[in-house]
C-alpha cells in the first residue's frame, strides 16, 4: 500500500456580485481538483472560503446547486462569510486567512476555472521547491489567450482608463490595460 504524504489545504474564493453561473463552475472545477489531490495526498477537512464583498448578502450556498454527498465524500467544509460589506479583495481574504492554519492556501476569483491536475501540479511544485513560498498559475482568458497575472502598478492615467472611460474608449488601450 502507498503512503500519501499528509498536507492541509484551504481555498476562498471573495465574490461581489458574483454571478452564481460562475461559481457553480469554480466550484465545480475546484471540487474535480480536489478529488484528484486527494489521489496523491492524505487531507485533513478542507474548509473552503466563500467571501460575499457585497452589501447585500446576495450569495446564498444553496442556490449553488452544490451536492452535498461530494462535500461529504471529499471532506470539506464550505464556509460562507458575509456581512463586512465591500472590505476589499485583499482584506476579504485576510477575514478567512486569520481562520485558518493549513500547509496550503489557494486564493481564488469567481471566475476562475481549475483544471483537474492544477492542485496537484502546484502542490507537488511548492513541495519539491521549499524555497518557493508562492506560486502564480498559468492562466487563459475565455478566448484561450494568455493571461498575464503579475502586473505592474498603474499610472495615474491608466486608474483614469479603467474608472472613468467608456468601454469604448477603453478598447483602444486594451494593451495598456492588460499590463496592470
């Protein structure tokens, strides 16, 4: 028999206004993720993290059409934090970080797809380089392109794009856009 190494894992996921199509794929794609990890790893319950930034309470966990036999059969515990209100998507996740104490933590957006082997894959990565402390996905926009997730800190100007300017006009510095 194989001995699979022992490691906790977290995730959560700060939603406003989320529309309940796209966390119904997350959850879906992180709970087939799940199940994959737990095919190379021994886990301890997973509390996974949904973190309502909106003002009013709209995520209800029911209406996610999630199955609770998979929840119980996968050993995690789904979390709903709401109430704070538009705290931020940094301090949002702080709210769920102070909960926890696992080996790993996994941040999540709402419209975020998890291939089947991206757990292990980033896992595996983190354990075979304990100098790494954080680890950045490949990521696709729904087109297929290539996303590029670390970004550099915005002009004045680019803030102005993005908060002020019509989706028209924000067309013409999409590449401007995509570096921040």
């Amino acid at each position: 028999m194989e001995i699979k190494p022992l490691i906790s894992f977290s995730a959560a996921v700060v939603c406003y206004n989320s529309p309940s199509r796209d966390l119904i794929k997350l959850f879906t794609s992180l709970f087939d993720s799940i199940e994959k990890l737990r095919h190379s790893f021994e886990l301890s319950t997973i509390p996974i993290y949904l973190i309502d930034n909106s003002d009013e309470n709209s995520i209800e966990i029911d209406s996610l059409n999630i199955d609770d036999e998979r929840i119980k059969f996968l050993n995690i515990e789904l979390r709903l934090l709401q109430g704070q209100g538009n705290v931020g998507y940094g301090s949002a996740h702080n709210l769920a970080i102070s909960k926890l104490n696992s080996h790993f933590h996994l941040l999540l957006n709402p419209d975020v797809v998890l291939e089947k082997e991206a757990l292990i894959t980033g896992i595996s990565f983190l354990l075979e380089n304990p100098k790494v402390a954080l680890a950045s996905p490949y990521a696709e926009d729904r087109k297929g392109n290539k996303q590029y997730l670390c970004k550099r800190y915005p002009s004045v100007f680019t803030f102005l794009i993005r908060g002020v300017f019509p989706k028209f006009l924000k067309k013409i510095f999409t590449k401007r856009l995509a570096n921040y």
